[in-house]
C-alpha cells in the first residue's frame, strides 16, 4: 500500500527530475524556461523585447539565449543557447482526469513547485495546470507524477489561472521555429455562428423548434451583425479576421495575453451560452465563405452547418479557430449537415 510519505517522496523526486531541466531567462521579468532539444529553450514570447537574453543554467552558469523565433498563438519562443550542458525532459501523457500534476520553475530564488490535478483534456489548445500560479514560473515545465514533461507553463494568458501548452504542440512549435524561425497558422476561411440543435431535434424540425438562436450569437459577434457583410474574418471570433492572423487566445493587437481576446465578459457570456445549451447538440452555421480559401475549394456554402472536426464537436466557433489553427497545411475532415443529411467533407487546411 503506498503511503503519504511514499507519495510525497515520488512528488519530491518528480520536481527534482524536472527541475534539471529547467533554467531561469532573464526576460522583461524574471521567468523560466524548458529545455526541450540540445541547446533548444522554450520560454514565454511575450516577455521577450530583444533578440538576445540571458539565461542561468540549473549550476549557476550564465550563457546567452538567442531567439530563433516566435510563435504567439501558443505565446512561446525558442531560444538557441550555445553552450547548454542541460538535458531535455522527456514528453509524457497527462493521463486521466484528477491525476496528480506538478508546476515547476526555476525564478531567481531557486526551483520552486505547486501542485495540482489534472482537470482533463486540453482546451482551445491550452492545458489547465490545476495549480496554483507563481512568480517566474511561466516558461518552466508542467509534469506529471513520473517527472516526465507534459506542458510549457503560463501563468499570463488568463488572469489568476496557470495554464499550459501541452507537450505534442509545444514539441511541434519548437520543431517549427528552429527548422523555419515561424510557426504557419491554419485557416478555412469560413465566417460562422453557433446553431443549436435541441436533444430530441430532427433534421426536418429544426426551424420549427427555432434551433438558430437570436440574442447575442444572431448576427453578433461571430456572424454579420455589426461587422456587416462581405467582411471574412476567418473563422470567425474575437480572434479572427481584424487582428489578422497568428494572434492566439487572449492575445490582443500586439500578441500579448490578456489584453484583447477572451476576457472575463466574453467567458461570463459563453458560460451563458453552454449552460442555456445544455443536453443539446450545437453546430457552427456558415454564414460567409471567403472567396479562393480552402472553404471554398471544399465544396463549403453559406447555410451548410459544421457539426465535428475529426470526430470532436463544438460549444463555440473561437473552438473551430483555435482548432483549426494548429493544422497548416493538413487534411482534417468535418462532419457536416447539408440539406437535411450528414456527410463527411475533407480539406486542405490553408496556411497565413
């Protein structure tokens, strides 16, 4: 039977595994940063206002970080360090909701760790950390009870929360940015509005139990509304079109979180908008497809009604967005309801 000195003696292992490979960046602040290649270091993006910083290996050691580029969706830049005697963390799975998951940083005092649980699977391609937030974490690792590397750590996209890009995205971004100093960044090209579909709804009885919804959705901020016609945003959003590409959640203008983006009246209104949903089934009506994008190579039209991505539904179309957007240049399948019938539509993602 394991104890709860057993245990603690597994967490403190966990944060000791980590924390070799974890360094502190001498950014705008203060901040830690994941090692995740030889000589490769993963950092926050928005807290770096030059091309070069400083960066303190685990045994006091100062070497220069050199940005190779950055990537503001998932706010994270790699740092090419010449001289970095540091191991990288091994990825490893999260696993199952309420499992154990630990924060590591490293700010100026010395490595520092909060516990938490695994909330369950990523959202809008961010992993909640489940703990509690820190001075200078941002950048360290997120780890599961195997010390192994789940996450890359942010405690400034969402006020009050500690967030993290998973491991399989914070690998590919960093693949990315050192082979091509950018990260693409996916799109359809298709402007759309929730629609809700009652949980004993028919295809044939749709309007007659007022399925497209009014208030807020009709012709707001995610369909024509005040934004008029012949204006694509992408795929719609707070987080398409104006800002124009590249520009992640809760970043505003200048890819810097928080400022913009899904603030706390945009949470408070989709927390309205899945609990009045709640037990239905909701789809993303078309209502604008951009002309020569990869919606319209596929075949899409104003009226079809997206219902999956790859077999995942939605509660929103930022989801669709966020989605999307990590899939430049893939094939991904949506499930679509056009003309009374399911069908199943493949496209090209696009790149910007």
């Amino acid at each position: 039977m394991t104890t709860l000195s057993d245990l603690s003696t597994a967490m403190a292992d966990a944060v000791e595994q980590a924390a070799r490979s974890v360094v502190t960046v001498r950014a705008a602040r203060p901040v830690s940063g994941t090692v995740v290649g030889e000589g490769l270091v993963l950092t926050p993006a928005h807290l770096l206002h030059a091309d070069e910083v400083p960066v303190v290996t685990p045994d006091g050691q100062t070497r220069t970080g050199v940005v190779v580029g950055r990537d503001p969706g998932s706010d994270l830049a790699l740092l090419r360090v010449d001289g970095l005697n540091v191991p990288a963390l091994t990825a490893g799975e999260a696993g199952r909701a309420g499992e154990l998951l630990l924060a590591v940083g490293r700010p100026t005092g010395g490595v520092q760790a909060s516990l938490g649980l695994n909330p369950g699977r990523a959202r809008d391609g961010w992993l909640h950390a489940g703990a509690q937030p820190f001075p200078g974490v941002s950048g360290g690792a997120l780890v599961n009870a195997q010390g192994e590397l789940v996450g890359v750590l942010n405690a400034g996209v969402r006020r009050g929360q500690l967030l993290a890009v998973p491991a399989a995205r914070a690998a590919r971004v960093a693949d990315l940015l050192s082979r091509e100093g950018r990260v693409p960044r996916g799109y359809l090209g298709l402007a759309t509005q929730p629609v809700h579909f009652p949980a004993a709804a028919t295809p044939d009885s749709l309007e007659d139990e007022g399925a497209f919804p009014a208030g807020p959705f009709a012709g707001g901020p995610f369909g024509g509304g005040r934004f008029g016609p012949g204006r694509p945003r992408g795929e719609g959003g707070p987080w398409g079109g104006r800002r124009g590409p590249g520009r992640g959640p809760d970043h505003g203008g200048h890819g810097h979180p928080g400022r913009g983006g899904m603030d706390e009246a945009r949470l408070e209104k989709l927390r309205r908008f899945r609990e009045r949903f709640a037990g239905g089934r909701v789809g993303l009506t078309v209502v604008q497809v951009e002309a020569g994008s990869p919606g319209q190579a596929a075949g899409f039209r104003v009226g079809d009604v997206l219902l999956a991505l790859d077999g995942e539904g939605f509660t929103h179309p930022a989801e669709l967005l966020s989605r999307v957007r990590t899939h430049a240049g893939e094939t991904v399948t949506l499930r679509v309801l056009r003309g009374g019938e399911e069908q199943d539509v493949t496209v090209s993602v696009g790149e910007r």
